[in-house]
C-alpha cells in the first residue's frame, strides 16, 4: 500500500498568525483591485445569504489561492501538497502559500499520484487535514486504488473508529481549448459510483472558494474538480473573509417553466448561454448548477420538473454512464407522471478526447440550445 503515515509536524507560532488585509489576490498576474463592501457574486447568488464583509474582484485562480491561505491560517494541522505546488503550480493556485506558511506545511511532491494521494490519507488518518493537488484531472487515475479502496472506506470498515475526513482532493478538470486527450477529460462519474467520497464542482469564483472551504473542513474524503478554463476567465466580486457554500446544495441560477437544464463546472455558462438563445425563441428554461456530484440534489431538480415537465442534462464527459444517467434515471423514477418529453443529455462523445476536433466534440451552446427547443416542442 502507498499509504503513508507522515511524521508530526512542529509549527512555528509565525505560521498561524493572523495574516494582514493587504495581500495580492493574483488577478492576472497583478493585485486585486481595491475592496468594495457587500457587492453580489459573479455568479447569480447574491452575497445576502453567505455575507463575509468585505469583497474583492478575483479571477477563480485568485479565490481558490485565497480559500487555501484561509485554511492554512486558520487550521495548524492544514498542509497543502502536490506536484510543483512549493513554486505555485503548474496553474499558479498555490503561488506565494509556500513562503508564507513554510516548507513544512506546503510540500512539493514526486510525480507519483498513487503516492501523494497515499501520503493525504496517512495525514488525515493522524488528525492532519490534507489537502492534496493533483495537477490535472487526467492524472488522478493513477490514485484510483488509494481513493476508492482507501479513503472511501477507511471509515466504513473501522466501523466508524477511524476516518480520513480530513481529506481534500483538488483537481483541475474539464477542456480548455488545447488540452487534447490528457488534459482534458471530466472523471466525476467514476467518483460518484464509490460510495464514502464527495465530489464537488465550482462554477465560478466566488463558489470556487466557498466550496472549497466548505470541502477541506467536510469530515468526509472529497474531491474537488476545478474547470480550469474559469481560472482567469472567471472574474467576480468574492468575500475577502472567511466563508463555506453548502455542499449538496443545487442552486437555481434561472427560473422557467418550459423545461429545466441541469448542468455543472464550466459547462454551467454554455447552459446559460443556450437558455438565452432559447428565450428569444419563446422557450422559458429553468436553469440549475447541480455543483455537487456526490451527494447530489436530487430534491431541487424533482421539484423543478415536476413544475416544467421536462429535463435536459448537458456535461462534458462521454455519454455512456456520465452522471446525467444517474439523473435521468432518478427524475424518470420520481417524476414519471409529470414528464411531457423524454429526458435529454446533451454531453462529450463516447470517444477519447480529441485535440484537433475539440468543438466536434464539446457539447456547445448551440448543440443545448437546439435540444432545449426540440425538448420544450416535443
């Protein structure tokens, strides 16, 4: 077994001082602009309900940075670990952690997943909170034994004695214009079919961070799966203090009554785009970010389709055994009396992911909208 138990760590009394406003949130390579007070989210939510005080804009880079700098300021036992994070990583989420907190709480590891993954569960099983990067989603096959076979049951088959819920996986995930077939992919499914893990997706910057901190202080295993083409893309006003977003909570970004659109990460602004697209042809669609694959709300969407009488999930994975099977087998068992048109899944293709024929493949905005239409005129 890789799995590892790590020697304690002595912490010096400057690491978990309270850290200064003033810092560089990383928008672009630059600071942050100056704060504001109580603006709404990127995203849809307003910050009523999650208020943390002060705002700043962040790219989705700038706010995952900052939700680690709050863990690791807040939690003496928090390490941060993975491939080239010491120097910031290959996406920079990390830059600036390690000289801050020091090398004892943020570690560069070998290019062995299998192992780091290993090394998270040892952490975690001693008290530590773990928070591991794999440097993209790709890689994390390698760690299949050591998530599904250890950290998923380590609680299980102790009979609740031991745990690793100190545990967090973060991942970066989805396409990004160039990635091709190792740099692109979208495993979640795989995840969700391993009973003991949760498995989150942030849409945006402002739910990048708050879930994730939600994530590290979960006392269950979790991965986290980043769409790395938000990074920098994704630019909003994010909380500067310390805040969680509710894990297993689908939000209603848009309210309809034709057809309810499940989708989640990236492919959330895709969704949008097409509901905008659908609008102007008559078609009223209800909008969901499922953002928890595991658990997910099943609840939220049963509601939402027994108002609109249809459904349409949409997600970068392959076709077969995605996880808008497990949604549309769910909602046809619950909501059967209620359908007006078959359940419709707009998603990757059952192949490997291509780099040369990326936009063949992608399920765009014009592949959700023409389905949205044909589903609300079925």
């Amino acid at each position: 077994s890789a799995t590892l138990t790590p020697p304690c760590f002595s912490l010096p009394a400057t690491m978990l001082a309270p850290r200064t406003l003033s810092r560089s949130l990383l928008l672009k390579g630059r600071p942050a602009v100056a704060t504001r007070t109580r603006l709404r989210a990127h995203s849809s939510a307003a910050l009523d309900d999650h208020d943390a005080g002060e705002t700043a804009q962040m790219t989705m880079v700038a706010a995952i940075n900052d939700a680690l700098r709050v863990a690791l300021r807040s939690d003496p036992t928090a390490v941060v670990f993975g491939e080239d994070v010491g120097f910031g990583g290959v996406f920079r989420c990390t830059m600036g952690l390690r000289d801050e907190f020091g090398t004892e709480r943020v570690l560069n590891m070998p290019i062995n997943e299998q192992g780091l993954i290993g090394f998270g569960i040892g952490l975690s099983a001693v008290g530590g909170t773990a928070i591991a990067e794999v440097q993209f989603a790709d890689y994390i096959f390698p760690a299949m034994d050591q998530i599904c076979n250890e950290a998923a049951k380590f609680r299980y088959r102790s009979g609740a004695e031991f745990d690793v819920g100190g545990l967090t996986i973060r991942a970066p995930a989805n396409a990004v214009g160039h990635g091709g077939h190792y740099h692109s992919q979208s495993p979640e499914a795989y995840f969700a079919h391993t009973p003991g893990l949760k498995v989150v997706y942030p849409r945006d910057a402002y739910t990048a961070k708050g879930l994730l901190l939600a994530c590290i202080r979960d006392r269950n295993p979790c991965l986290f799966f980043e769409p790395k083409i938000l990074y920098r893309s994704s630019v909003g006003e994010v909380p500067v203090g310390d805040y969680e977003l509710p894990i297993g909570k689908a939000e209603v970004l848009r309210e309809g009554t034709d057809v309810t659109c499940v989708a989640w990460g990236a492919q959330v602004h895709t969704m949008l785009k097409a509901c905008e697209r659908a609008e102007a042809d008559g078609v009223s669609v209800e909008a969901i970010d499922l953002a928890t694959i595991a658990p997910w709300d099943l609840h939220t969407i049963r509601d939402s389709v027994k108002k609109t009488g249809r459904l349409l999930v949409t997600h970068e994975a392959p076709l077969t055994a995605g996880f808008g099977a497990e949604i549309a087998a769910s909602i046809q068992e619950h909501c059967f009396e209620y359908l007006e048109a078959p359940i419709a899944r707009i998603t990757g293709a059952d192949t490997p992911f291509p780099l040369a024929f990326e936009k063949i493949y992608l399920p765009d905005e014009l592949k959700v909208y023409d389905a949205l239409v044909k589903t609300a005129r079925f």
